[in-house]
C-alpha cells in the first residue's frame, strides 16, 4: 500500500509537469493546448485514485473520519475555485476565444489552486501510513 503514495507522487508530478508546459507554451499554441488537456486527464485520475485509494478508507475508519471530514470541508472551497477555473478554461478553448491572455490568467490561477489544494491533502500521507500500519497490526494480530 505505500507504493500508493509513491505512485500518488509520481502522477502529480506529471500533473505540474504538463501544466508547466501549458503554463510556458501559452494555450494559444498547439502544445500549450495538449498539454493543459493531458494535465486535466491526470488531474481526474488523480482524483479518482486517492479518492477510492486514500479518502475512502481513511472515511471508513471511525478513527480517521472526523479528520478526514474536516480536511474534506478545508479543501471543499479550494475545489470550488478549481472546478470554475477548470471550466472557464475549457469554455474559452472549445469557443476558440481570441482573449488567450485572459485563458493563460486562469491557467495560472488553476496551476496556484491545485499546488494549495495538494499541500492541504499532504497532511494525509502521515495520517495513511499511521492507518496502514495500524491495520497491518490488527490484520496480524487477528491471525
């Protein structure tokens, strides 16, 4: 289960890594466009995965679960704005909007989102492998 957390790193690194590129290229430019769209494919499967990976069982547990709701609230606004930011990009992409210095303004609000959100979801990484390990024990001591 820790390789989770490894593979969590990992695909946010790609994440910040196609949104720098959509940051530097500008989404005016062909590659500035791929890359924002591969970013927010990584994006969704990052969500989904530490959701289903990460959120749930930590939401399941009732020694987990009152933390778990209360950095869920924190991060409840920050995904708000993400989510607007998200869709004014992708509307002004699909209207071929001329204003792309007003799309590559988002983009950089976006990119500022998503680093705070994930600096807020760091704090579980410790909590997970408390959990882990707490598991672990009870999955071996009920042997």
């Amino acid at each position: 289960m820790f390789q989770d957390v490894d593979a969590f790193d990992h695909d946010e690194q790609a994440l910040f890594s196609a949104l720098d590129t959509a940051l530097q290229d500008g989404l005016a430019s062909p590659t500035g466009r791929s890359a924002y769209h591969r970013a927010m494919a990584a994006l969704d499967q990052l969500v989904e995965d530490r959701e289903e990976r990460l959120y749930s069982p930590l939401a399941a547990d009732p020694l987990t679960r009152d933390y778990i709701s209360r950095l869920d609230g924190q991060i409840h606004g920050v995904s708000g704005r993400i989510d607007i930011l998200r869709t004014h990009i992708e509307l002004g992409l699909m209207s071929a909007s001329e204003n792309h210095a007003d799309l590559d303004a988002s983009l950089l609000r976006l990119v500022r989102q998503l680093r705070a959100r994930f600096r807020r979801e760091a704090v579980l990484i410790p909590v997970y492998a408390g959990w882990l390990d707490r598991s672990a024990n009870l999955a071996e001591a009920a042997l």
